[in-house]
C-alpha cells in the first residue's frame, strides 16, 4: 500500500491534490442497507469547512459532496461507495512565490525529496484540504456505529494554545466557532486569535475526542489494539504531533493506586485507561487528545533554500489558518469513527459467537457520572 | 487480520503466551543476504530480559532465541525467519488466586468480553512477555538499517515517575539499569525504586527513542505517514499510554515562529518537527516521546468484580516489575526499528529512481549540533 | 478488504455501478516521474469498448476517462492516479422486465443473497462495465512495465466457440474485430458469431496473454507466486471459468521428461512452465490461457424464479455481448500488467541489492524463436 | 507481505526450509472456543504424509504438529495458533550432487535468480515439504467451517495422467493410496505407476475438490470473488499448472443455453457454474479442478547449466514422489477450506444483518441428485 488507504474491514482510499480538479475517496465495506443521502455526509463537512468565521482561512470551498455510487434508492448497497468533491476556488497564482522555496515546516522538501517534483500549489497533496475527504467518510462511519450500536463520536477543543477548557458542556460546542465546550472561555479565545492574526503568527491547539457506548471487547491483542489504532489515526491527520489516550503523559508521574481504575458492580471509579484495556474496548468511554502544532504558514518570514540550493527567505501570503486545530474537531471525529467502525466488523469477524456469563458492566459508578 | 502482525513489506507476526510452551515470531520480508546470527538477536534480548537488577521483575527466563529458518550458511535468505523462545519458568501456581477475578488495569476484563474465556496464566496472550519477540524482530530490523543504511536507532528514560532525566549521554545509558542518560540521576532513580517496592506500588515513565542517519524521503503521505505508524507501533507496546513526535504536546502552546524549524544550507536550525514533516522523513533525527503507565499488578488491593459478578479485592502476588517503563527502552528501539524498515522497502519500491537536483541538507546546522 | 481492490504495492481500488453516475478507480503506488495523460489510457480503452463492430453488444458509451489526480503537468507524481468515466448511455427502462426476477448463470441471485437487494440496472456492480476501468488501469501498469522494463504484454483470442486460431500472427490481431492472431479464421468466426446472433445464442471463449521481456527473479514463493497471483487476477474477470500458466491441464497427461524444460545456455528448449517456476519468473514469455464462459444474457428463453418465490421465465433483451470473451482480450492484458507491476515494485523492495555469478539466461534457445 | 501469507481475517503465515530444524505456521483469526487437539490436526497430514504407500516418496517423516499457543484447556482462544513439525529425516548428502547445478522444471535458477543464493538442501523453502503447513492450517478451517456452518470440504484424484476416474463414490477414496474415487481405476493405476517408477519418469495428475453446504452469499465482488481467490489458492500449490472453475476450460465450446444453470424452487438443474456467480456462492457445490505437472525430479538425466555458466547433465536421486498429484488431495482441501473460511468471517463482517425474502434456495433439483 502506498500510503493512502486506512483500514482493514472499512477502508477508505483517498486521491486529489488541493488545485486539481477533484478530491475525493473511496469508501469500502459499509454494510448494506443503511440509509445514506448526500445531506447525511454535508452536515460534518460544513463543520469543517474553511471561512466559517474570522477565525478561519478565508478560502471559499462549498466542499459539496457528491456520491458517485454504493448508494441505491437511497440506501447503501454494500459495494464501494465513491464520495467526490470538485474543487472550484483554486487560486493557484497566490502560491507563485513559493513555487521553488521550500517552506519551513511544511512538507515542501521532504514531499520534494520523495517524490523528485514540486507541486507547489497550495501543497498539492500534502494540503489540509485532503482531509474534507477523511470527514466525508468519517460521517458513514459515524452514522452507522450510532444507528447499529448506539455508538456515538463527539469532540471539542480543548486547548487553543495558552487557553484550556476548563468546563466541558457538550450543548456549547456547536455555539462557537471554536468548537470550544467552555462558555467562559469563548471570548478569551476570539480575542487571542484576533491579537494572533494581527501579529501574523500562528498557535497550537488540543482537541479531545470521546466515544460513548461502546460495547467490551472491541479492539485486537498485539499490534492492532484499538489505542495503536487510534494513535495511527490521530497522527495521520496534517499537523498532529502528539496522541494521548485517557491519562496520557500524565501518566508518567502517576502510581499504580491512582491509574489503575477499579472495578465495581455499579461500574468503573474512574477513568484514566480512557475505555481501552489491553488494546481492547472497556466499555467505558474512549477518551483521545491529539496536539495539533501552529501552522507554518504565516506573513513572518523565515529563512530557507530553493531548488537552486540557495538561502532565500520564504513569507506565506495564501489564505491560512493561524490556528489549524480550530477545524480539526469534525477531522478527529472522523478518525475515531473510521477506527472505531473498522474494529466493529472486525468484531463481529472473529468473535460474533462469543458468550459471557457476566454482563457488561456499566461504563461509570453512579456517583462519578 | 487479526492484529498479530505488524508492517507490509517487513512483517512480524507474533504468537504466544506467557505461560504456553513457547512463544515466537515470524519476521518475513528481510532482504536476502545478511549475516545474522543469534548472538545477533540476543544481545537486545538480553537488554530487555527481567530480573538483571533488583529494580523490575524477579521472573527468570532466559529468554534464549533460537532461529528456525530462513537463514542458511550464516546469512539470510530471503524467506521468512521463524524466531522462537522456549518459556521455561512457567510458575502457574502464583496465579490461581487472580483466577476468576479481573485485575483492574489489566487487560482480564476486555480479553474475556473479547474471547469469551480467561486464560488467568499470567496474562496470557495480554502478557508483556510477548514483547520479548518484538525485540527480537526488532534486532533483525536494526541490523539492516544500520548496516545497509547507516541508521542507527537508540532509547533511553527520558522520565522515570517524577524524576527527568536533565543530560543526554548515550555512554550512560547501557552502563545503569534504568537506560537513563543523567548519570547524576541514576542514585535518585534507585532509592525512588526502592521506595517504591517498599511501598507495594508502582510508577509511570516516559521512554525516548531517537532514529539518526536516515534520508530524507522516507513514510509514505496521508494515512501511512511516518509518524502516524511510528504512534501506531508505539502505543501497540503494552502499558503505553501517549506518543509524541519531535516537540509533541509541548506544540499546543508554541507558536508558528518557534515551531517551524527554518532551514539553511548548514541543515535545520531546530528540531521541533522530530525529523518528520508531511509524514515524510526530513534527513533530521527522528525523536518519540513514549508514555508508559504504571503497572497495574502490585500488592495494594484493590477494588474488582469476578466471573460471578461478586464484588471482590484483589492483590497481586506474581512477580512484576514496580515500573514497566525500566525494561520498555529496547522495546521501544525494536518497535521503531520495525517501522523505520518497512519504510525503507517501501520506499525503494515506489521510489527507486527519483533524483533530486538539491543535494540533500545536514540534519542540523553545526552550531546546534 | 471487501474484494474491490487489487494489489499490494501498486494497487487498484474501483467503484461504480452500470447505471450510475459514473465509474472509477484510485491507482496508487505508481512510481513518480512517468509521463501520463489520458490518451495514453484511452488506447486500451478503444480496444475494449462496445459497439466497435456488430459482434459486440451495440450499447454505446463514449467510455472517455478523465485523470482527477495523480498527475501534474503531464508526469505522474506517485501520489493517488484518480480515473473516472461518466454513464452516459443508461437505458435503464432495458431492465425493468428482469426487475424481480433472477437470471440464471447472472450474479443476481448471488448477490441478492448477500447484499439483500436487488440493484436490477444492468447487473449494477456486477456488471462487466465495471472491467473498463481494469482496462485503463492496466494501461498504467502496461506503460510502466514496458518504459522501465521493457517488458511487453499482448494477448489474443485462442479460441471462439468451437474455432481455434492456430497460428500466432501478432500483426493481424489488431485488423480484425476478433483480436484473432490467425487471419485464416478470421471470416469463419464472423460467419459463426452471424448465425450464432440470429439464433439468440451465445458461445465461450478462450484467451490467451502473454508477457515478452521479463528479468528472471519476479514473484513470491509459497503463496503469492507470480502464477497465483495472475491465476486470481484473471479469475476475477466477469464470466471466467479456467486459468492455466504454459502447458495448463495438458500437464495431467505428461510425463516428466515431456514437460520440464530443460536449459542450455542458449537458453531454454521449451516453455511448458509458461515462464515460471516456483511461482517466480524464469525470463521467458510468461503465458497465460483463460476460459471465458458464454453469456447468460441471451434471448432464450430460461426458466428461473423471482423475488416472490414463484418459478418464471426470463428473456434478457438488453444489448449484450453474445460472446462475451470477444472483447476480453485487452482485459486479460490489464489483469496481466497489474500482477507484472505489483510484483516489479515487490521485487526491488526486497531483492534490489541481489547480486548473481550466473549472467541471465536467454529466454529460449535460437532454434525454437 | 513476502508471499508467506494467505488470507485477510483467517490467515496463515508459513515457515521452514525443507531440511531446516522445523517448518510451521501461524494461524492468527480462528475465533475462540472451538475444541482442538494435536489429534484433530494430525488426521489430515497423516493423509498427505510420504511413504504411505510404494507409490510415494520413501522419505519418512512422522510429520507429528505441535500446537505452541492459541488453544488453552482444549479449546481455542481466539489468539493465534502457532503449528510446528520438527523435521528428523534430513539427509542433506543426498543433494550434494545437485549442489551446483540448476535442475530443470524446478525452482532452483529462479530462486537463484531472486535470492542469489542457492539452498540445494532439497529445494530449501521451494520444497514441497512446506505444503504439510497448508495442510495442518487446513485442518483447522475445516473443523471450523464443519461445526459452525456445515460445510464439508472433500477432494479425490480425478485423472492420473491418461487414467481418468469414472465414478464418485465417496467411499472409495480412501481405500486406496491415490484418492481414486473410481474402485475400478485402483488397479489400472498401480500398474501404471509400477511401470512408471521402473522406466524413472514421471506423470502429472487432476485433483477434484468439492466442498457442499455452503449458504449462497459467501464471496466478495470485483477481485476477491471465491474463484479468484480459490484459484490462488490452488495455483499456489506445488506443481499446479491450471484450475478450472465448474465447466472450467469445456465452456469454452458451451453455448450459453448449455452453461447457465437454470434455476427452480426445488433447486438449479445443473451445476456448470461450479456453485459459484459473480464471484459469490450460490449455495451449489463448490466444485474445482487442478492440474498438476509431473515433478521435474527424475532418474532420467536431463540438460542443464551450473553456477558456473558451465552446459550440465543432471539427475535427481533424492526419494521423490513420481506423481506429486496422488499426495495433492488433502493439499487441495486444505486449500478450498482456507478460502472459505476466510470468507465466512468475511462475509459476517459486511453482511451480518441482511435479510432476505426469498429462502435460500436448494442446492440442486431432485432428479439430479
């Protein structure tokens, strides 16, 4: 494989550059028979999509999905389902200047040492904008672990560089451009992002993203534990340089007696595995926070070289997100449900007859919901 | 798959469990012609194997691998190479109390829901001595980088509970038994242990693994980035908990000025990135960051539930290591070394030919070195 | 994987359904630097199309591909090649009279079976359309294969029906509708396809492809051999039945000393093996025969049931092949160069650096050219 | 992957040299629970076993497995299950004449060629000696697919060389050393195969494999249809030179109102499909043939080259079996059943939950029976 498929059971393959004609991807293995219309898959795209506010880059894409097959008469037919969406504001000759430097941070040497070419527009395939596709798909993945096992993937950011959540209200998430899930800390966030604008620099930012519902017992042993899984996702998306699940690095200065979460009839007492044992499903909640760096793309310029192996001085003047982790909440969303959904037809694979004498335990002691 | 397999040009598949006859690997895809013996393989083993000092588990095993194929006169040939190790100090007896209760923090719960039964013999297949075969596989891994290559891969503690390690000397980290590098840290280190196992607990630890001499141009974009399947191989360890790459979680807070790393014709003027920008390898080192929890076996008890839903207490009387994170630095090593091999193939397939007109750039300029 | 991807290394994942918008399919892991533009696909695309002569079915499809990715100022980049061809031509009033019932010797009933649906437009993802887009991915592969390689693949019909081309004339295969090498059978097959016409009838087919230029040393052993590999690929083309590599089943009735090929250094004295021993490439013409089966769409009457369990009869009216291996020629040399390419890229993956004493054998001795 | 694996959820990856201290494998997907023993495992390579009768290679190897891990208490556990046979019988002196030298038909110059190496002990990985592996794996998926599904997988001998069996009764087939299932060829057989040995020669051989009970909806579209990949399967076998499908190759002359089967509600009126559509089951028999060549090893000298570039004669001394295909039977099956396997885990990954009105229908109409 080369690089541009994910999953086993699931897969999507992906294609398209940011200023080719399309971008788009093919969904496998979605189960036949679910209800599936474009409008299912718009909704999570609109959430990610650029110019949403002052906050965002500025680029105008209506990213309109189109379904192209593994649909019929409305419902999914078990075969690939093909997602496109044409690109339609490609304003190639804003990246004319850096058409032969190599931006630092960014993928420009190293897609250049790869590949042996520069397709210098606006990142080609190493562009953000490829992952419309991954959220595209992310939302069959979604809808169907909701609707077969009341699965249910949500995320917020919670972090935007110096500024943490500190409360987490889900009914506030959707009210703010930030995906932020504390009320009190909105304002603080605009003015921040405002300052950082005018400076031309860019910030940081976490996103943690939780799925409620699972049932014990997904997940495999060794390699492909569900936490690995989730790792590989995580940090596949543009910009991720760190993955936590549960407790995290946090971890490292904990002792057994606090980490080890117990065990009650009533449920867990706490939480700090994040829903995953061993690789496997708890059935508590699957907690993951991802880093995602500032981007490199920015009116401050630095210094680099060209493709003459000259030291040069490279500004971004693009349209760019000084925060890229203000979108990637519906893209960390995506992941985990593309993860989540490939471990449950894995599931069902290998352990479909599997009986227990004890039930599944609640997720949570009442006392600590 | 079934999750015991990692890699797609270099594959390990692994079986065994902790208290079985044996347990092994097959490791298919090493070019033909190395020279590879035990002695080769052993010497990681050895690194890793418990009981070497008082500070992790008592269980002694030699942990003697035997090759059992693919390699002929000396060298390798090209066809898969069986590893096996005998287990040979199987005390079952020390875990018939944990019998039918599920250890909190261990994987007894998750793999009974998965499987449908427990195989209480000391983890079973969820047991850390099946890492034992990804040292193995990973020493083969190592071999060929290095020889063929010229990469070399190294770990060490980078944090032990709340103790860092401040000073990076790779001549101290093979000469205490914590592979820490500070060697003014290695006497706060011991009486920490010693502390702790007086204690009856257990501690977390952060694990540093650096990849140097690679070109520029290896990973592959989008899904199989190099970060993406070095988080994926590392948080597959048992008892990880978060992976970072190069500036990790430390990127929230940092802004696009200190986080990219400029680049001169002396090389880049940081290392921010870990040596990976885009999924692809810079020519830079490349620097993870591996949280690990602290064990979960310890003699404190603690609350649980047991095959018969009965509220329980459970104490751990095996013989295990107060901090896993001790031994988790060859692991580590290995792990990186199965990505970083994989990568190597796969980039000769798809990209043998490319020339490149810059020459490649000095990982870093001299005044940083 | 759920079946619609093809390869390891260069790999095909296709999408699409007779009547739908449109079908497609992601190349990925085509090396860089190729030049590449759609006329280079749409040569191979011609010689499969319907409609090119009356033994063909007359639906009508312009079958025009568009490259969406992969592709950058007329070189490949070695990032994900994206090809679709619009559906132009859907009658899909043709269907509605097989709407609830299931032709015999059709995927209907199968796929009914394991889909629970019934997408009746034209056999929907199992219809043959589907194979156009083996044909211009395997184009890729073809164009590759033979810049780098110099490795040539070409094909032909062996046998219509009862008529076998008994002599191998590469010149005439392209004159006539047939893909017929011997130009002595050309007007019997036409005179036999005519009558076969009137009567509403349809006929088998046998095709044969065959590989000129090999490097000795491609393929795997044990399971992915080069002949499992394009027994698969040819197997999975719509309506074959049988595969063979070289002698095939005239195998069963030889003796040791008729089949092996015995070697010279001139070369080989025969090519029984159809160029591979031991699943690998022996450096002559690798040659493969595959059986068509007739096409049950035909205007006979047959008995069968429908969707409400009640016995009926079924008549195809549709346009359709009556020989369905007639065009099946450029098919089996896109299945043939998808295995070829796969296994070129596998093969410097592991065995670039092989070294050998003994020089490359010439593929057959002088006096049997 | 190298070529040592088979299979996407049921999968077996193989190991060992023909005169190495072991072969084995490792069977990673057998969901949890079902009973296994050695004894289970052993009945089948018994059946394969050399020197069972005059007919076979005298090598005598007791060829007795050992289950390493995966089955605890008797039953499996859903982890992987490692197989190994330690080989006794190694005369390697045998060999030393052939140390150099290239023999034809076998795979020496082509693993010469991709490996640069040469293992001359008795084909190294390229014996058929590896096949046991097949075999044991085999066994499992059989008892598998037996217990949960009742599917029954059987194979006979149905051509040796131009002795070809009549009838199919069941009961013949192992009473007598070549899976003849036609009581009136055993003796015609054994008088050919006596004169054979003395002349020295050798003679190829048709396998039948049939496997009933199947349920219709196994297989996946497009590439991974059950013919593709059972195709693989047996073409990946030692010697094997052609599979046919049902009709295979005689639907080559067949008129399309010859091949399709018709369907009924009492079940299909023939079988020429082989119990396959569109790649999916139909619920028929699956019904296979495959071609083996006669072996290559011989008394009777043959031309060659050697390592040296030099023209030589060789003959092969070693203890080998005139007719590969009189052992191939139980290979086949083992075949047939891995495939099936994979695709009943397969099939209730994607299709758990399809409903259909329509029972499934009987395998075939009465009076065919």
């Amino acid at each position: 494989m080369s690089g541009n498929t994910i999953g086993n059971l699931f897969t999507v393959t992906s294609f398209g550059e940011s200023h080719g004609p399309a971008i788009g991807c093919i969904v496998d293995g979605c189960p036949p028979g679910m209800a599936l219309t474009e409008a299912d898959i718009q909704l999570d795209l609109d959430r990610r999509k650029p110019g949403q506010s002052r906050h965002t880059t500025q680029r105008r894409e209506p990213d309109e999905v189109q379904i192209l097959s593994g649909v019929f008469e409305g419902k999914t037919t078990g075969t690939p389902i093909a997602l496109i969406i044409h690109n339609t504001d490609q304003r190639s000759k804003d990246y004319s200047e850096i058409l032969d430097r190599f931006r630092p941070g960014h993928a420009d040497y190293t897609y250049y040492k790869k590949y042996g070419l520069r397709d210098y527009r606006g990142g080609g395939r190493s562009s953000a904008r490829e992952t419309a596709m991954r959220v595209a798909a992310g939302a069959i993945a979604k809808k169907y672990l909701f609707e077969r096992y009341g699965v249910q993937i949500r995320g917020y950011l919670s972090q935007l560089g110096p500024i943490i959540a500190e409360q987490l209200d889900w009914a506030v998430i959707e009210t703010n451009p930030f995906f932020c899930p504390d009320a009190d800390k909105v304002a603080e966030m605009e003015a921040y992002m405002d300052a950082l604008r005018k400076e031309g620099n860019s910030i940081g930012a976490k996103i943690t993203t939780v799925a409620t519902g699972l049932p014990p017992g997904w997940g495999e042993p060794i390699f492909d534990r569900l936490d690995a899984e989730i790792a590989y996702a995580m940090m596949s998306i543009n910009a991720a340089k760190g993955v936590e699940i549960g407790a995290g690095f946090a971890c490292v200065t904990q002792k057994g007696t606090e980490h080890r979460d117990e065990i009650t009839l009533q449920g867990f007492l706490q939480n700090q595995a994040g829903g995953i044992l061993g690789g496997i499903s708890s059935g508590q909640d699957i907690v993951v926070h991802t880093a995602f760096k500032p981007t490199s793309s920015m009116r401050i310029p630095g210094r680099t070289v060209n493709l003459q192996g000259e030291a040069v001085e490279v500004i971004t003047k693009g349209r760019h997100d000084p925060c890229v982790g203000i979108r990637a909440t519906p893209i960390c969303e995506a992941m985990l449900a593309l993860v989540l959904m490939d471990h449950a037809l894995r599931h069902r694979a290998q352990n479909l007859d599997v009986k227990t004498a004890l039930p599944d335990l609640p997720a949570q002691a009442p006392d600590l919901a």
